[in-house]
C-alpha cells in the first residue's frame, strides 16, 4: 500500500492517530520501533536540530527536503511534514508539493502565516489575507500527483483575530480543498472542543510542552473530536535535557559511568540502525560471487 494512502486511512479511521516528531532519520527510526504507525516532521524541530536556530524561517525549502528524504527512505512508516508558509506564492507552493511529494511524504501542511513565519505557539504572529491562502491551497491540491496525498491547511488567526476568525478560515480552506484542518495555538479546552465541533472537516490537535494549547492525554484529545494529533517538539526538548546532563556528568565526572544506565548499548544501538540487515546482505551477494568462482573453478 501506499504511504499516501496509508496516512489516509489511518487520519479517516475511528482511532485518533498519533504522530510523534521526528528530527533527524535516527529518531524517526526510534519512533517505528516503538510501535507507532506514522509521524510527524516539523519545522520547529528540523531547524534545531539542523542549524541550532529558532523557527523563525530560518530554514529553507530545499533544506526541509533534505530532511525529509533522509527519514523518509530510514523508516517505513507514512510521514507528515510541515511545509511552512509553502516558501512563497502559489508558484512557490506548487514547488514545494511536487518536491515533498517525490520526497516520499504521506501528508503535508501549509500555514497562513505572513513570510517570515515563525512557530505557531511564539507571540507577533501575522497572517495573509483569507483569498490569498484559499489560492495557496487551490495551487497545492492541483500540484499533487498523488490524489491520495494528504493537504492540510493550518491556521494561526487565533492569535490574531481570535477563535472565530480561526473557525470562519478553517471552514473556507476545507472549502478550497484542504483535506485536513489546524486551528493553531488554541488556548482552552472549551475552544478545542468548539473548533471540533464547528469546523466541517477532519482535525489535527498540536501538543507543544509549554505552548499556548493545553496538554491532553490522547484519550481526552479522541473524545474532544481530533482525527490526529503531533507531539513534533518533545523529540528535540528531551534530547537537549539528556545530552546536557550527559555532557555535565562526563565534565564532572571524567566519565559517562554514571548514565551507562540511560543509554542503549553498542550492540542493540547497532540492530536499531540496521546493522544485522547490511551483515546480512554483505552476505548473500558475497556468497553468490564464491558460489560463481566455485563454478568457474577459481
């Protein structure tokens, strides 16, 4: 099945699907492994890891491509990417689909957002006109090849606006195309529970530890009305807590003893990555060319 259409169903099934965030193909490897069916790659943690800058459009469109390929061809998995403002116009929109989609992506979403955008959950927020991101995601749907690509149009007019200009865009951009909808930065649950139920369409809850939206468990989330939810930042805010206290324990210590317990080893780190799979078709073609030079009597 395609990933595409995988992603698809599982955002239309009746279970709320979870997507944790992945920053690099390493950590999108850590999230197969542990069982959960998609995820989620975001701006915010792309542009941490890979510049060790905020997300404040710093990173580009080909640089996210980058990314994306490497965790997309690392896990087999559907991934939904963020894909910013589209880096553009509807010209630049239409690029930016036709390069995520052959980069393998299941989803993407683009954002209403005044370029440069910045994180969604970060004050001075400022958005485009509503005609103008109706035209975004009119250019994005007809610049997928895949009809089963997922388009989801985010916006960020509650913090503009406030929740009624938010419900009134989301219910236009479903009109426009959008086969999926985020109403960015909610502050309260109640308003949660009112987007979910205004908003004709399938939505996604974003979970950002510290930001404006409060934290729910995925059954609270489930029985608030999402079709999905990400938790794209906790990957790099608990990389940063665990590589600090390492790091302070060997400059301490003169050595990394004290957090043997919290690491995986050499061997199992080795089968995470795929090592027993490369062993394993090292030889199988090195047996074919012995069994050929058997033959030949060499």
């Amino acid at each position: 099945m395609k990933k595409t259409t995988r992603m698809r169903q599982l955002i239309l099934a009746e279970e709320i699907l979870v997507m944790p965030g992945a920053h690099d193909a390493l950590s999108a490897k850590v999230i197969e492994r542990v069982g959960f069916k998609a995820l989620v790659l975001g701006g915010y943690s792309a542009t941490a890891s890979r510049l060790g800058r905020p997300d404040v459009s710093f990173l580009t469109m080909t640089e996210m491509v980058n990314c994306l390929h490497h965790i997309v061809e690392a896990v087999d998995i559907p991934v939904f990417s963020d894909a910013d403002t589209g880096y553009g116009n509807v010209t630049n929109v239409r690029r930016t689909v036709q390069e995520f989609e052959k980069a393998g992506v299941g989803a993407l979403f683009i954002e209403d957002q005044v370029f440069p955008k910045r994180c969604g959950h970060m004050e001075g927020k400022q958005i485009i006109p509503t005609a103008d991101m109706v035209a975004k995601i009119k250019a994005a749907v007809d610049a997928r090849v895949d009809e089963d690509l997922v388009i989801m149009a985010r916006t960020d007019a509650v913090a503009t606006d406030g929740v009624d200009e938010a419900i009134e865009r989301a219910n236009i951009y479903r009109e426009a195309g959008a086969d999926l909808i985020l109403v960015e930065a909610i502050r309260s649950v109640e308003d949660m529970r009112r987007t979910n139920k205004e908003v004709k369409a399938p939505t996604m809850a974003n979970m950002v530890e510290g930001g404006k939206t409060p934290i729910l468990t995925i059954k609270d989330l489930q029985e608030v009305g999402y079709s999905c939810v990400c938790i794209p930042n906790a990957t790099v805010y608990a990389t940063s807590w665990a590589l600090t206290g390492l790091w302070e324990t060997l400059k301490a210590d003169g050595t990394t003893n004290r957090w043997t317990d919290k690491m995986i080893r050499f061997n199992e780190f080795n089968t995470l990555i795929g090592l027993d799979e490369v062993r394993a078709r090292e030889s199988h073609y090195y047996k074919e060319l012995f069994s050929s030079l058997q033959k030949q009597g060499k």
